[in-house]
C-alpha cells in the first residue's frame, strides 16, 4: 500500500495545495521566464511557498515542474537540465514534507508537452514517452510519492505519460486532464471517456484540474462518480475565471467561492481537492475550513447545482489567449 493509499484509508478526503505559478509571479518571477530554473536558483522561494500550503492545510503538495519536460524546457534552451531542474524540485518539496508535524505527500507534477501527438502534430508516440520517462525519472530520484500528470487534454498524450513514468518508477500515477466547454477537453475527450480509458491502465486516481469554470471540473467529477464510484476523484480547479485589470490578470475565485466549491466537490465524489491557478494559500485556508463541515453526498444527477450556483454566477469561457496564459501561470 502507497502513502497516499494509506492516509485515504483513514481520512475522507485530502487537501490538495493551490496555484505554484500566482505564487511564484507574486514573489518576482517574470513573465516568460522558466519556473523551473527557481528550484536551483532560489530554492529557499520554492521552500516557501510548499511550507505556506502546507500551513494552509495542504495535505499533497505538487513540485514546481509543471514545465519540466525537455519539450517544454527546450523553448528556454535547457533541455539539457531535465534531470537537475526536476531533482531538485523534488528534493525541495520533499525537504518541507519531512519538516511538517503531520504527513504530507509529495506529487511529482508532470504536466503536458506543448506539442501535439501524430498525426495531428510532429511529436511520435515514443519521442513522447522518452520525454516523460525522463521526467519521471528525475522525479523519483529526487524523493516524491506520487507521479502527478496533470492538465491533459490528449488521451494519447496521457498514455505516453503513464508509459513513460511506469518506465521509470514503481510510484503510484494519477492523471487530471483539463475540462473546457461543453465537458470536453480541447481535444474533444469528455469526462467519461477519461474515466474509463484512464482506469483501464491501472492508475491510481483521476479528475480534473484547470479548466474553463469550476462548474465544468464539477459536472466531468460528477459524471466521473456516477460511472465510477470507486474510483479515487481528484477536483483541483482555477480560482474562477480570470480577466485582465490593466496588465495583471485577475481570478474571481474569492477563498469564500473555492470555500463553497470545496463542498461541493466533495460531495459530488471527489477525494482529492485543490486549487490551480489563481489560488494562494488563503484560498486553501478557506477549504480546509469548509470541508471540517461537509455536505451530504451528491447521489442522483438531477441533485446536482446548476453550473451557475457551483460558479457563483459565472458561467462565461474564458478566451482561448486567456486560457493558455492561465496555464503557463500554473508554472506546473
């Protein structure tokens, strides 16, 4: 049994940490430059923020890796570093875990490569594979738990993934892909089909993160639920929809609204809970408040809170320039 096994053995759900990448621009890093390079450069920054999350209430923290393949690190000319770059962030994480008065798990986040999968891209199959075995890799050695493959939208691309990190580790392995209009990804793979492709190979746990509103991470784990009740379901949506305040783009997620979320996810099946971009450690704070006072358990579809009441009115998509920004300011 994982560690991660074992804490759900004895707890209902667990808390997951919020945005790397808000929290990273707000202590000074510029737009454009590579999250990554952070984990040797200012180490003690990276330590920080983990440590913020976990005082929060953070019970899982992701490694600022987000970007870490050598596709993604190739657009700053350092795809050389995979492997330094993802140590060391494991390796800080990892440092803050072991600090803390409680257990706290360490996710070893792998989010996508940029490129599109043949034949609708350049990128093969096995260029794909070797590209997050190596991550993986670096990862493992490096100390964490958990390999954590996040904000898919390309089942192919999370079946290179899952290849690669099985390649390179024995770690448990859960996927989030992100959910847009419609309950569908950008690729078109709507919550079902992740559920039943993705739990077909064996993985640990799956959901959604990122996203167009929080009510389309809601309705793809309530479908999830519904198909799989078994199924460990992880919810680690943006703080809202975000919009542009002169040159700093601005999430509407209020800690009250992710508050709120949190419940809801909760008790639409979800056992792993987070936030992504635009959250901080208040937002944390505020759900691991909340979830101290659950709500009953969603059971039949038509109980479920319309997009509007699990968005606090906000219901409109983002714009797909938005979208991308919002991605890369995961810094995951």
């Amino acid at each position: 049994m994982n560690k991660l096994q074992k804490l759900l053995e004895h707890e209902p759900y667990l808390l997951l940490d919020g945005a790397m990448g808000t929290m990273l621009f707000a202590a000074g890093l510029e737009q454009g430059n590579p999250p990554e390079e952070w984990n040797v450069h200012y180490p003690e920054r990276i330590k920080a923020i983990h440590q913020a999350y976990i005082e929060a209430g953070s019970r899982v923290i992701l490694t600022n890796t987000f970007g870490g393949t050598r596709f993604r690190l190739k657009l700053h000319n350092m795809q050389d570093r995979v492997a330094e770059l993802n140590r060391a962030a494991a390796e800080i994480a990892r440092s803050v875990a072991d600090e803390a008065p409680h257990s706290v798990i360490v996710a070893g986040s792998m989010g996508p490569t940029g490129e599109l999968l043949n034949p609708m891209g350049n990128m093969s199959f096995e260029e794909a594979k070797a590209a997050f075995t190596e991550q993986a890799a670096a990862l493992t050695a490096g100390g964490v738990d958990v390999l954590w493959i996040e904000t898919m939208s390309d089942l192919n691309e999370v079946k290179a993934a899952v290849e690669g990190a099985r390649s390179a580790s024995d770690l448990p392995i859960t996927v989030t892909m992100s959910f847009d209009t419609n309950g569908r990804t950008m690729m078109g793979v709507t919550a079902l089909q992740t559920l039943q492709t993705v739990q077909s190979w064996g993985v640990f746990g799956v959901g959604g993160n990122c996203g167009a509103t929080l009510a389309e991470t809601y309705n793809a784990l309530h479908a999830m639920n519904g198909a799989g009740p078994e199924v460990i379901l992880i919810a680690k949506p943006n703080a809202g929809i975000p919009r542009w305040e002169g040159s700093e783009l601005v999430y509407d997620g209020t800690p009250e609204i992710m508050a709120d979320y949190a419940r809801r996810m909760h008790s639409a099946g979800a056992r792993l809970i987070g936030a992504c971009c635009g959250s901080t450690p208040k937002h944390i704070r505020a759900m691991a408040k909340a979830l101290k006072n659950p709500l009953p358990p969603v059971v039949e579809s038509n109980d479920r809170p319309a997009p509007a009441d699990v968005n606090n009115g906000q219901t409109a998509v983002k714009p797909r320039r938005r979208r991308r920004r919002s991605r890369r300011d995961k810094a995951r």
